[in-house]
C-alpha cells in the first residue's frame, strides 16, 4: 500500500508530526509500495553530533558504538538527542517499493542518502567498526528512503568513503558557489576542515581573483591543511567563539568593511556572535554548522543591531551531489587532501 511521501506514516511519537522533528520512528524494514530499502554498509556520523558523543564517552570505539545503539535503539533513526543532527549514510539498494518502479535505480546499486540520518528509519543489528577520525561507522543494518528521499549513486571514480565524506556536506560548497558574488569578500569560519575547504575551493573555482576568501581556523593542523589548499587568500588562527577577537581580526584584513559573505562551517556551539559581527551591514550569513542555535543567532544580531541576513544551512539545494563531486574532481591538491584524510 501506497503511504505518505514524507514518511509520517512511520512516526511513532509524536503523532501528527514530519519524521524529522519526531522523536521515535518505526524502523520495521517492511516496506511500503513507496519507500525503498537499503542494506547499510556506513554510517557517516554530522560531525556536530560525533563530537558531542565524543565529548561524552571518550575517544573509545566501544563506548562510541554503545552510544550510536542506543540512539538507534530509541529512536528508531539516528538522531543525536543533544544536537538535534543525524548524518547520511552508504548502502545497497536491497528492494524498492512497486510505485517506484520507475525509477533509475536497481536492486545491488550502491548509493549515498543526501538526508539526514535525523529523519532516516534505520534499524542496526551490528556496528562492526567505528573509525573515529572519518565521524564513521561500518555497520551491518538496514534503512529506509521515502518516497520525497534523495539519493546518489556512488561514482565509480572515487572510494565509498571519499564519496561519504564529500557528499555529507555537498551543501555546503554548491551554497556557497550559489552565494559568492563577483568582488565578495568571503569569510569561511572553519576554513580547515571537509565543508570549510570545499566551500573556499568552490568559491574559487567559480570567481577565481574575482572574490577574497579569508579563512578562519583554530588548530595548527587546520591552519597547515588550509595553507595547503591554497586558495585562501588570507588565513586567521583564532577561536570561532571568541566574537570580538574575530571581529578585530576581520576588520584589520578588511580596513573595517567587513565581510560581505560569512559562512559558518564549524562543528562547535557559541560562534553565532562572530559570524555576525564579521558581516558588514547587509549582507549574509550562512549557518552550514548544525552546532548552530538559531536563538542565539537571531538575537544577538538583534542586540548589537546588526542588520544582515541569516541563512539557514539548508544540506540540500539544487545540483549539490555533482557540484561537490566535480569540485573535488577537478582540484588535484583537494583532492589529494580529501583522499588523505577520509579514503582509508
């Protein structure tokens, strides 16, 4: 039988509500007509929530795993409780719903879920390895899309976890080429790290000397893998939360006419306040952290009179999948980093 697109029909509590902001869902693999079922091979944990869950029990895989399960085991999704984030996952189409027959897809075709882990039925019978430098876990498990679920085949040029680990931020760089304009100068808040470096290297592809990217990074490590990259045109070390410590640095690299474009990609709380104040008057900032509170950002802007448009890091828009891909693609010093850090 043929259910709800959005997949209210699987929420458990509370009634009446989308499976995202639900807090159980109904995991059951039975399938209806309009939904498809997935054999999970990889969980890739929002790196928001894998930090939180570190933070709580410790770089140990065991505890990190027991945690995972037991989200899953609640909710019936991968919904960190805390952040509110999920993630994406990898898997094998395992069968499709018959009012779906029609899609460009098959039994056996590995792909990737471009939504959230956070609205995702997904039902786990073992975590087999957790890989706690990628925010990754090798399962044995089994999920389900809806009907309004988007996807990617997985390319044949690229490793699953490389193709994981681009396509769980591929909103981020197609927002940021989406919102670069010519002579912008753009602050990327968490420049060192997957979206951050996507987001400058899609800047830059798209405008090229056209925009100013400046990089803002904490650790030494992110600073030298954003040097790297080369394509910043200014990199600042400082902490994200510290706001008017990196107001006073953008506005000396700006002589105080600030940034025309933020985009915040850091997997901290506390840094709505410096996103803001590195804006200039009327211009945008965009919130790709899920680490984000929307309060604080609102209202802050509010208190220090900050008229400036705030955008939320919507994980999907228009092309992301290929826009991300292609980026890595084309950029061998990106690519090569990427492969590095997250094709083991």
């Amino acid at each position: 039988m043929r259910k709800c697109k959005f997949g209210t029909h699987r929420v458990i509590e509370p009634a009446g509500v989308l499976p995202q902001p639900a807090w159980k869902v109904d995991n059951n693999p039975e399938i209806a007509d309009n939904e498809i079922l997935v054999d999970v091979i990889r969980l890739n944990i929002d790196s928001a929530s894998f930090r939180q869950i570190i933070e709580e029990v410790g770089r140990d895989e065991e505890k990190v795993a027991e945690k995972v399960l037991k989200i899953v085991s609640d909710r019936g999704k991968m919904h960190n409780p805390v952040t509110g984030s999920g993630g994406m996952l990898i898997g094998r189409i395992a069968k499709i719903g018959s009012a779906l027959s029609d899609r460009d897809l098959k039994e056996g075709d590995k792909i990737a879920t471009l939504v959230s882990l956070s609205l995702t039925p997904l039902k786990i019978e073992k975590i087999n390895r957790v890989i706690l430098d990628q925010d990754q876990l090798e399962v044995t498990a089994k999920a389900i899309i809806f009907e309004s679920g988007i996807y990617a085949k997985i390319p044949e040029d690229m490793t699953e976890t490389l193709a994981l680990s681009i396509l769980d931020v591929a909103g981020a760089p197609a927002q940021a080429e989406r919102l670069a304009k010519k002579g912008d100068t753009v602050l990327i808040i968490g420049a060192g790290g997957k979206s951050g470096l996507l987001c400058t290297a899609a800047a830059k592809k798209k405008l090229g000397s056209d925009v100013r990217i400046i990089g803002l990074v904490n650790s030494e490590k992110a600073f030298e893998t954003a040097k790297r990259l080369g394509m910043a045109d200014d990199l600042i070390r400082a902490n994200a939360k510290d706001a008017v410590g990196v107001y006073n640095e953008v506005s000396r690299l700006t002589d105080g006419k600030m940034a025309d474009l933020v985009i915040n990609c850091v997997n901290v709380p506390d840094t709505e306040m410096s996103s803001v104040l590195a804006c200039r008057d009327r211009g945008k900032v965009y919130f790709f952290s899920m680490a984000t509170s929307f309060t604080k950002a609102a209202l802050g802007a509010e208190g220090v009179g900050y008229d400036i448009e705030m955008i939320i890091g919507n994980g999907y828009c228009k092309d992301h999948a290929e826009i991300s891909l292609e980026t890595v693609r084309s950029i061998p010093v990106l690519k090569s980093i990427f492969e590095e850090r997250f094709s083991k």
